[in-house]
C-alpha cells in the first residue's frame, strides 16, 4: 500500500487494530480498480494519477470514523463502506486533475501533471471521468444520503474553488471570506468523509462532520503555510507557488491588513525569486506562526470532539492520531 505506508497514517494503522490496516489496503486497491475501469486514455491517465501517491486521508476518516461500527456486521455493508471511502478519494483525485489546470502546475507530487504532459483538455476530462466513476460506484448504495453527502461536497468543491479564483490577486481578503473558500475547496470533503464513516459507524452525524471540517480548515492552512515556508526539496514545489499564481493566502491577507508595504506588493510582477523573497518577509512578519495558531486550535477542537465520541476507544485513539499526523506532516 504505497499510499499510506509511507506516511504518517502509518501510525494510525497500529492504533487502529488489525481490520483498519485490512480496510485501508483494501481501499487503495479499490480506488486503483475503479480509476483504470475507466474507459480510454482518460482511464490510463487516471489509474497514474492515483498511483502518483497521496496520503488517501479523505478515505481514511471515513474508515476511522466507522470503526467497528455496524458496518462490520455483514458483507455488503462492509463493501458500501469501502466504496464510500473510496469514492471520496476519487472526488479528491479529479479535483486534483483540474486545479492543476486552473494553476498551470508542471508537476504535483513530483511528477508531470496530466495538464502539462497532455494538455489541459484531458486534464479536465480525466477529472470529469473521475468525479463521474465516484458517483456511479456509489449509486448503487441502497442509502440516497450516500450520493447526497458526496454531491453536495462536490458542489462546495467547486463554489469554493471559484471564489479562490475570483479572489486572485487581490490582497484584501478578509478572514471571513478566506475561510468561506477554505471550507468549500477543502474541508467539505473532509466533512462529507467524516459523515460518511458516521453512517456506517453509528456515530452522530453532526458531531463526526465538525470534526471533518475542523480538521479540513487545518490542513488547508497548514497546506497554504507549507507553500511558504516548506523545503521545496520535501514538498516537491518552490516556495511561493500560491502568489505566483494570485493566490492569496491567510498569511498575505492578514500582513496587507496591516502594513502597507505588504498591501503595496504587485502579485502580477512577481518571478520566482521574488516570490521566495516575499514568503521571507511574511515568515519575518509573524502572520504565519498566526495562522499556525489558528490551525493548531482548529485541530484542538476537533480533538476534543473526537474524545468525546461514543464507542470503543481504539477509535478515539486512531482518529487522535491521524488529527496530529495532520498536524506534523511537511509535504
Ligand atoms: C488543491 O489545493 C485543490 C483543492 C483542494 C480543490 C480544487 C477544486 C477544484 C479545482 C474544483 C473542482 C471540483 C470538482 C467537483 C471536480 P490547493 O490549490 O490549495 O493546493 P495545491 O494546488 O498546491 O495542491
Ligand atoms: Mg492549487
């Protein structure tokens, strides 16, 4: 299991028993089947993509989150949920293919991305092929909240990513606005994740989405703070990749809030050496280490609802380790 061996999750297996590091493998080769049973070169370009790596988090909340739920009683239910998890991964991995498009990324994970090898029309159709692979393995679920959840994830996905792109190059975005984007373009897919293992695991699925979306903000800010201040030789993208496509972020946002010389920076005339200089001078400024805080409490409020959740407390014990893993990645 290429994906989650070489992470941290690794730890989570332990903690999560014997039948969580069974579901997980049996996931990824879900998700690998379901990526190259598409038809044509978008199915080639698919099952690469998934292959490319990925830390398949979404999946594994759904599978945490379930537990030895009800799920485990028989077959099919056990399949619905490996499906279920599956399917987010693959929602995940389509919006991967055409967010490279909207940033004309050369490569993501360190390889070539599909919209520099092939162009950005059979990026976008390798995702469309993935987004509609998910939804048809789902379809066949007999439980409709099954599509529901992962349809509107879908829709956030998209509205968030829009309001991404609306909001490109400027620099007064307010925090409100910068969390309206976050929860759309990444933390309803967590959630969605989340309610999904809820439904299989009999938790509540209010408490298991919070956690799912408290979690997801945390990763997007830690995600945008890596793109300033990560070792381009771990995360495998120079630093300031977000600016250099307008992209701006809660640690730019915040310092042009305050100071001038930050609100004054011309994000179009940007080259890369620039960029590194200017995610010098937002680390010296000390926004980055605020949205750190920020998204260190985001993760501390999703622990405190994951110690409060019913059942065994093997669940409770993986779930609190993949939150921290969450927390300690660098790439
Ligand atoms: C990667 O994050 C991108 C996202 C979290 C979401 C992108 C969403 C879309 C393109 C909408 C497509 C919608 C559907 C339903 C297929 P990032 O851009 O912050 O980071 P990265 O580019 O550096 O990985
Ligand atoms: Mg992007």
């Amino acid at each position: 299991m290429a994906a989650s061996s070489a992470t941290p999750v690794a730890g989570v297996l332990g903690a999560g028993g014997p039948r969580l590091a069974e579901r997980v493998a049996a996931v990824d080769a879900l998700v690998a089947v379901l990526a190259g049973a598409i038809d044509g070169p978008a199915g080639v370009r698919a099952a690469g993509l998934v292959a490319s790596g990925g830390k398949r988090l979404r999946p594994l909340l759904t599978l945490l989150l379930a537990g030895d739920g009800p799920a485990a009683a028989d077959e099919a239910g056990e399949r619905s949920l490996r499906v279920a998890a599956a399917a987010t991964e693959l929602i995940h991995v389509a919006t991967l293919a055409h967010d490279d498009v909207l940033d004309r990324a050369p490569t993501r994970r360190g390889v070539p991305t599909i919209w520099s090898t092939d162009g950005a029309e059979a990026a976008v159709a390798t995702g469309d092929a993935l987004l509609a692979a998910a939804f048809e393995a789902v379809s066949r679920d007999a439980r409709p909240e099954v599509s529901a959840i992962l349809a509107t994830a879908a829709s956030s996905l998209a509205a968030g990513e829009l309001m991404q792109r609306a909001d490109a190059f400027r620099l007064d975005i307010t925090v409100e606005r910068y969390e309206q984007r976050v929860i759309g373009k990444t933390a309803a897919l967590f959630e969605a994740a989340c309610r999904l293992g809820a439904i299989h695991g009999g938790v509540d699925a209010e408490l298991a989405g919070s956690i799912g979306r408290d979690l997801g903000i945390a990763f997007q800010l830690l995600d945008d703070l890596l793109d300033i201040e990560g070792d381009p030789a771990v995360t495998g993208k120079a630093r300031g990749t977000d600016l250099l496509d307008g992209t701006v972020t809660l640690p730019l946002a915040l310092a042009a809030a305050r100071d001038p010389e930050f609100a004054a920076v011309k994000l179009r005339e940007l080259d890369e050496p620039a960029a590194a200089e200017l995610c010098d001078r937002l680390i010296a400024s000390g926004t980055c280490d605020e949205v750190r805080a920020s998204a260190l409490g985001r993760v501390e409020v999703a622990q405190a609802a994951i110690a409060a959740l019913p059942g065994p407390e093997g669940r409770r014990q993986a779930l609190a380790l993949a939150a921290r893993a969450l927390v300690d990645r660098s790439a």
